[in-house]
C-alpha cells in the first residue's frame, strides 16, 4: 500500500468514526461517548479507535469540531446572500430553528446541549464549546449593529441586551422542540425572532 493511499484511508476511517461519534453524542451526550461501544458499532477494535485520537477528550473535541462546521455551514452560511443586517440575521436564525427541528439523527441543537452537558465542567471541551458560541454571539451583535448603522433599527438599541434576548428565543425553542416535543415551538420562535427584529 502506498504512503498516500494510507493517509487517505486514515483520513477516511476518522471521519467515520467522528460521523458515528457525533450521532451517539447527538442522542446521548458527548460524554457518555465510550471508545468500547463505537469500535462495537465500526467493528473495530479498541485501539484502532484511540489511536486515530490518542484520549477520549481528543475524540470528544474532534466531534465537537464536526459539529461547529455542520452548524456554520447550515446556520450563517445559508444567510450569506441575505442583506446585511436584520434581514441577514432573521434568516440564519429561522435556518437554526429549521435545523433544531429537523430530523438528521438527532433532535435539537447538539451546541445548545453540549453547552448545557459542560457549562460546570472546566476544561478544554467546555472552552471549545464557549469560544464557538462567543463565536456565534459576535455574528450576531455584528448584524444588529450593520442594522443599527443602516437604519433598520433604532440608534439607541442595546445591541448586546437584542442579542441576549435573541439567544434566549433559541434556546427556548430549543427546549421546547427536544424536551417538550412541541410542534408549534418552530413558529412560536420564528414569530418572536420577528417581534425582536422589528423594534
């Protein structure tokens, strides 16, 4: 075998076991991940796992990472031909709320729960989780004052206070979708993201 083609497969055997990682994290928390039960379901051994890792809390960041991806691709970059803006803002969060409400082997948000799983456990996942969602809070206030500067929203808006309540309507739809199995909570948010839009 070749030195590339050993790479390639290398590459390709990750991926697979992130893809099933992030599906059993999605349905039963990334910390209840075990190396023993995903080299059970890829039919490989322990080791062979790991060792494309080297610890479970590498394995664990490798997905959160997946995740973060799938988020931003879904999220804000289906927004990315909106106007700047509210407009633009409106349409990443109605994305989010499509994309907590929609079946792809898991319910709700898997930020939003990893960020509830690790918010009191201090270390590198929680600080992975922190920065990714800091992330996304910036995008947000970004839009709320392109809005603001535009005109498309009062000059005295507290742009941080609408970003919070924003995030607030999120996570309540959240909950609502994957607690409560409520199937009105997608248009519940959406008419409360438009009411914080239209100030």
């Amino acid at each position: 075998m070749s030195p590339r083609k050993s790479v390639v497969e290398a590459a390709a055997t990750r991926d697979r076991i992130i893809e099933r990682a992030f599906t059993l994290a999605s349905a039963e928390g990334l910390e209840g991940l075990t190396i023993g039960r995903l080299a059970t379901e890829l039919g490989m051994s322990k080791a062979g796992v790991i060792g494309h890792f080297g610890t479970k809390e590498a394995l664990q960041l490798a997905v959160l990472e997946a995740a973060v991806d799938r988020f931003r691709q879904r999220v804000p970059g289906r927004a990315v031909g909106a106007r700047p803006g509210t407009e633009r803002l409106s349409c990443a969060l109605h994305e989010w709320i499509d994309y907590m409400a929609e079946s792809e082997g898991h319910g709700g948000c898997f930020l939003t729960s990893v960020a509830s799983e690790f918010d009191g456990r201090p270390g590198p996942v929680r600080d992975a989780v922190l920065d990714a969602l800091s992330r996304w809070t910036a995008y947000v206030t970004g839009e709320l004052s392109t809005a603001v500067e535009a005109g498309r929203l009062p000059p005295l808006t507290d742009v941080d206070q609408l970003a919070f309540e924003l995030n607030g309507v999120i996570l309540a739809a959240d909950q609502a979708i994957q607690l409560h199995r409520d199937p009105q909570a997608p248009d519940r948010a959406r008419r409360a993201i438009g009411r914080l839009l239209k100030r």
